[in-house]
C-alpha cells in the first residue's frame, strides 16, 4: 500500500496552491488528486467574468513567482481586466502544469482513519495510505436550491452550477431567482444568448459594487482602507485579509461582519449589460407547478407568470457531511457548526491530521477563505502546521 506525507483532494485554486506549498517543503511525500480547475470548467457557464479584483485572483504559490503577469510573458496570452472565466480557467491549468504535472484525477471514494494515519480509496478501488489529508474540494456539493422546489425536473428548473453555458435557452422565458453576482451576471448572459429574462431579488434593492473602483484609484488612500484580498467592504476589508486578528474577535462579530462581507452583490460592470432586463426586488416565489410543459409561478406579491425554466442562482450552503468520501466515523468525529468545520490552529479539524481548505474554512478563519485570495493566507498556516506535525 503506497504511503503518502500528505494526500490533497481537490485540484482547484486552493488544491494547486497546497501542491505548491507542499512542494517547497523538504522531504515531503504528497499527492493531488482531483480535476484541474474543474468546478470552474463544469459548474461556470462560459462567458462570465471574475469579479474579484487582478490581485485578489492571483492563485497563492511560495515567493509569488506563478502570477497571472508570469502566466502572460510564458503563454504569449493577454488577459483583458475583468478577467474571463475562460483566462482564469487556462492560468489554472497553467499553474497546475508548474506545480504538479502529475495530479491523479480519480475520484477519492473514501476517507477513513487507520490508527494515527489515513487510510484513502480511490475510484477503481486503490488504496493509499497517509498522515495527513487536506480537504479543498470545493463547493460543488453544497448547491442550495430551495427545498419546496426539489421535485421540479431540471428541465425546468435548475441551479447556476449545472450549466457551462445557455444557448439551449434562445427564444425561452427564464426567471432568475437571486441577487448576487452569479444570478445578475447570468441574466445578463442568458438575455445575451437570446433568453427573455427576469430576474428576482428578495432584497429591497440589488447592491452594486461601485464604491470599489473608485476606492482603488485612491493610491495610498485606497490601499490603506481596502485591502487587496478583495472581500469586505472599506476598512473591514482590511481586518478580514488577516483572520489572525479577525479570529480575536467576539463571536457575534465575526458573524456580523461575515455576512456583511459576502452579502449579494454585483459588478459595476454588470449595470450597462442589465438595463434592458427587467430586475424585480423584494420578490420571490412562492409556488411553482408544471402546466403544460412550462411552470405557472406564484410570487409573494400575488401576482402569477407563466415561465418556460426557472434558474436558482441561491448560492451554496457549506456542509462538509456532503462529502461523500468522508466516512461516517470521520463525519461522527468531526466537530461542526452550521455545516462548517470547526478548525484551530494551521486549519486542523477535530480530528486530528484532517485539514480544510477555502470556503469549509469561513467560519473559523472568516470570509476571505471563500475566495482565491485567501489561499495566501490559509494555505501557508495549513502547511506550516502539517510540516511541524509530521516528522518528514
């Protein structure tokens, strides 16, 4: 049975950045498993732009050597300011490329503790042993999608993730359900590929990251209130890029300044490529039911549409027990609130030698380890508590 120091799941942003890490460390045995880049590729449709800022959507490597500035000069590749999905998506697999060539990309079936080490199953039913195992699986899992809409078909209705693209809905009547970047940005695509397009907001109004741009001119000024891991708004942004300090903080705090800092919001830049789509605001569904082929839908105002698909852009709801590789005895040993891991010191869960990465993170190590960004944080703590761990 191979032994590994260390085995990553998961071959995005936080994965890759992990392999680099690991890779820079002495006398350290690990191995990637996961597809590069593939939420992005299989969950994103194509088209979209990233909102975060060009620094923030730098992925984290030792001495910043692999930027998205070294990716251009090595490819030959421009890459405009908002990023496209389809850029970030090559610099990943161009970082990957760097960092680890040899990312096994079967499917991890099993986790499973094996005395002081892990015992891991792949797919075809291999086995690997480990000490060590870092979860950065992403958030594919954790789709929210109403409950009281779980038994309408995909066909008429579905989450954002499930698409890479929306041509298949030229000439149909999409409601979007959502305010946040993914819901307004896809009803700028699916009305560009030809949709008739609605979008609801249950806020009072949609929330437009205008202030942003204008913050960031600001020189040294901008620089001292936003930092620029991009999360967070002025002033907290910058209490947010260090989770050190933000982890002092009083619980009801944290929490506060959680929500406040991934609240739903959308791109200035998105606001010219809108202003022919009707936004409704406080308004969300109260039922739905086929008819004939397409959906009779009942809103909280009282007033019904008729509508050809329905699409949840709702986000995602953190949940590390939907990690169908986890075994029931890790999952009963893991100590979770609210679906997230509770995690101390280098991101170590309750059980001991089981790390987490990116968004599972958030409650423990605030908002900034939902985003790329906060791979510069997160995954030097996480390898510098595994590598003093382990006796490599």
């Amino acid at each position: 049975m191979p032994l590994y120091d260390v085995i990553i799941i998961g071959a995005g942003p936080y994965g890759l950045s992990a392999a680099a890490h690991f890779g820079a460390v002495r006398g350290v045995h690990y191995r990637v498993f996961g597809e590069p880049m593939g939420f992005w590729e299989r969950n994103m449709p194509a088209g979209m732009f990233l909102r975060s800022s060009w620094e923030a959507s730098q992925i984290a490597d030792p001495g910043n050597r692999l930027t998205l500035e070294a990716y251009m000069a090595m490819k030959g590749n421009h890459v405009p300011n908002p990023i496209p999905l389809g850029s970030f998506v090559d610099y990943g697999h161009w970082f990957q490329q760097q960092v680890a060539p040899q990312v096994d990309r079967r499917k991890i079936s099993n986790v499973e503790t094996a005395g002081d080490a892990f015992r891991v199953t792949v797919e075809d039913g291999e086995v690997f042993q480990c000490r060590a195992v870092v979860v950065a699986a992403g958030i594919a899992a954790f789709a929210r999608r109403p409950e009281e809409f779980s038994t309408l078909p995909a066909s008429l209705a579905s989450h954002s993730s499930q698409h890479t693209g929306f041509s298949q809905f030229s000439g149909k009547r999409v409601l979007v359900v959502g305010g946040g970047q993914s819901a307004l940005e896809s009803g700028a695509l699916l009305g560009e590929a030809g949709a008739e397009v609605e979008i609801l907001v249950r806020e009072p109004r949609v929330h437009w990251l205008r202030w942003r741009a204008r913050i960031t001119r600001r020189g040294i000024l901008g620089r001292l209130i936003y930092s620029a891991r991009d999360v967070g708004p002025p002033g907290i942004s910058q209490l947010v890029a260090r989770p050190d300090y933000f982890k002092l903080l009083p619980r009801n705090w944290q929490n506060w300044i959680g929500k406040r800092s991934v609240r739903p919001a959308g791109a200035s830049w998105l606001v010219e490529r809108l202003k022919t789509t009707p936004i409704r605001t406080t308004s969300h569904i109260v039922a739905a039911a086929q008819v004939n082929g397409n959906l009779r839908v009942s809103l909280n105002d009282g007033t019904e549409k008729r509508v050809d698909h329905i699409l949840f852009a709702t986000g995602y709801r953190i949940n590390v027990t939907k990690y169908k590789f986890l075994s029931s005895e890790i999952v009963n040993s893991l100590h979770v609130i609210n679906g997230y891991p509770r995690l101390g010191r280098g991101l170590e869960s309750s059980v001991r030698g089981l790390y987490f990465l990116g968004a599972p993170a958030a409650w423990s190590f605030g908002p900034v380890a939902r985003f790329v960004s906060g791979a510069h944080y997160c995954v030097p703590a996480m390898v510098e508590k595994v590598a003093g761990s382990q006796a490599f």
